[in-house]
C-alpha cells in the first residue's frame, strides 16, 4: 500500500481502486507539519487521526521506521515484542525469524515480498554492514553490548504490532556455537532456509 516514489496523499480505503503510488498511508505522518490532510491531492500534510484508526483497522499498525540510532528512551517502561516468536532485549525486539539461505536462492526476492506485508520489518542484508560482525553480534556472554548494536539496524517496533525478521544467507553454514547462540537468546526464533537445485544454482 506504499510504493517507493509516493507522490500524493490517498484515503483510507487504500488500496482499493487507487494506484500504489496515488496511496501512501506510511509517508503521511513524517513529516513535522501540523496540517492536516483534507483531500486526496492534498500533499506534505498529516493523516486525520479517524483515518489513521480506519487504516490500522484495515491494514495492521502504519509503519514508521525509527532513524538509526535513534530510539525512544528508556522511561518509555518494558518494551513489549509482539508475536509469539520474538523477545526483548535491553530496549530491543529480537527479530521473530530469519532467512538463512542459501545464496542465490531467491533470498532477496523473499525478504522483498516480506517486506510488503505492513506488520514485517526486514531490512536489507546491506543495511547491517556497518555494524558488528554478523555472527559474534550474538554472541552475549563475550559483549552483551554488541548486539544491541546490531539491532539498532532494525525498526523499532516496541509496543507496536510489528514483527521483526532478517535476511543472512551466511548464516547457512554457521557453525554448532552460533546455532546455539541464536537458541539461548531466542528459543522461539523461527528460521526459513531457501535451497536450489546446485547446477542451476552454479550457472546463476
């Protein structure tokens, strides 16, 4: 219901008749102005709060992705994870699956359809580059701080209706303490493995 280049405001009714790009729900409340939206073609302006509750009636929670590193304080009180497969930890929600692998296949096209769902936040494999390694992140008995960095590429979805999921295909091939690292801080977490058939896979 929220195409990349969003160019006008839509209704509550989104995605019914109206093109993605004319119906973009996420992009309504980023902004800092106080105006509220009054008409379709009405742009740079605020959702109504009647039509923000119609459109987490039909649609699930809005998403709103946090700026990195930037997360609410901790008076905010416990932070709830939603779902039956995720946890918190430190202020975070751990992710409630993962998409393993293997490498070319079609890993990337399953986070993006994840990706569509409005109640699924799954980052780009790039997006955690720049962070701590991959696999030590997890490893909380070295340094328990260095996976809440990790996290910090991640939405914050605390208190909201939202799942979290990553996409690693590295993490195929990970060894017996990584697999147990990932089950002593969430036994619940749910992992996709995708495979290919290994010629077809070559050539690709």
């Amino acid at each position: 219901c929220c195409a990349p280049l969003c160019e006008r405001c839509g209704g509550p009714g989104c995605g019914v008749g109206a093109p993605p790009n004319l119906c973009c729900p996420s992009r309504w409340d980023l902004g800092n102005t106080t105006t509220l939206c009054t008409s379709p073609e009405h742009t740079g302006c605020r959702l109504p709060p009647d039509a923000t509750r119609a459109c987490a009636n039909n649609l699930g929670s809005v998403k709103q992705r946090s700026p990195k590193g930037q997360r609410e304080d901790a008076g905010r009180g416990a932070c709830r994870c939603y779902g039956r497969y995720s946890r918190g930890y430190l202020g975070d929600c751990l992710p409630s699956f993962m998409v393993i692998g293997s490498q070319k296949a079609a890993t990337s096209k399953l986070r993006w359809y994840l990706s569509r769902h409005p109640s699924i936040d799954i980052p780009k494999e790039e997006a955690f580059h720049s962070g701590p390694n991959a696999v030590l992140a997890w490893d909380t008995r070295a340094e328990p701080t260095r996976l809440s960095a990790y996290l910090m590429a991640f939405e914050d979805v605390c208190n909201r209706s939202v799942i979290s999921g990553l996409k690693m295909p590295d993490y195929i091939i990970m060894g017996r303490r990584s697999i147990a690292n990932f089950h002593s801080i969430n036994p619940m977490l749910r992992l996709i493995v995708t495979i290919r058939e290994p010629i077809a896979r070559l050539y690709s």
